[in-house]
C-alpha cells in the first residue's frame, strides 16, 4: 500500500472533493469565457485586454490557474501511485514515483508562477 506522505489531502475523500470542486468551478469558468466570445461581436485585442485589465477577471483567472493546479496534482497523485507500483517496477518504484511527482510538483509551480506574472503583470 502507498502511503499518503505526498497526498493533497487527508484522505481520498478528501482529494475527490477537491477534485470534483475544481472540475466544476473549471467548467463554469470555461463556460464563461466561452461565452464571452459568443456574445462578443468583434474580439479585438482592445476587447481582450479590457476583458482581463478587471480586477473580478483577474481574480476569476488565478482562481482558475490554481484550481486547475490542484486538480492536475490529485489526478497525477492518483496515477502515479496506482500505476508506478511495487508490483511493476519492482522495489525502485517510490523513488520513480517521486521522482516523477517532484518533476510534476516544480512544472505546476513554475505554471503558475508564470500565469500569475501574465495576469497581474508582476
């Protein structure tokens, strides 16, 4: 059995409720945004720009930046320590397993690091 040393949360039923959570609030804020370019007759860069110089845009986007963060950490800890097992690769599993949720961890990080830079101009 693997430990949850490098789980989200507390427990399983705690990560599929961050999970779920953030799949829902993606969609709406996809969904949103989709429509906003539905309605919009002409998307300029003016337009665009407008669009995300809103502080509630902003806001709305690093909610989404992290929530897309959290949600990607839970489905690739869920894989990683289903499939990178004891039983397939024998006893160099955890360190393969960390090793490749370290690299996942700093890639997430460095993502949103950067999209904060994007939209608040850092």
């Amino acid at each position: 059995m693997v430990t949850n040393v490098t789980s989200f949360g507390r427990s399983g039923l705690y990560d599929w409720v961050v999970q779920r959570l953030t799949a829902v609030y993606l969609g709406i804020y996809f969904v949103g945004l989709l429509g906003y370019l539905v309605t919009t007759p002409e998307v300029t860069f003016d337009t665009w720009h407008a669009l995300f110089s809103a502080t509630w845009m902003r806001v709305a986007s690093l909610a989404a930046l992290v929530a897309i963060c959290a949600h990607a950490w839970v489905g690739l800890w869920t894989v990683t320590t289903d499939y990178l097992t004891t039983d397939l690769l024998g006893s160099k599993a955890t360190v393969i397993r960390l090793a490749f949720q370290a690299t996942c961890v700093i890639v997430m990080f460095i993502y949103l690091v950067w999209g904060i830079q994007i939209l608040w101009g850092v």
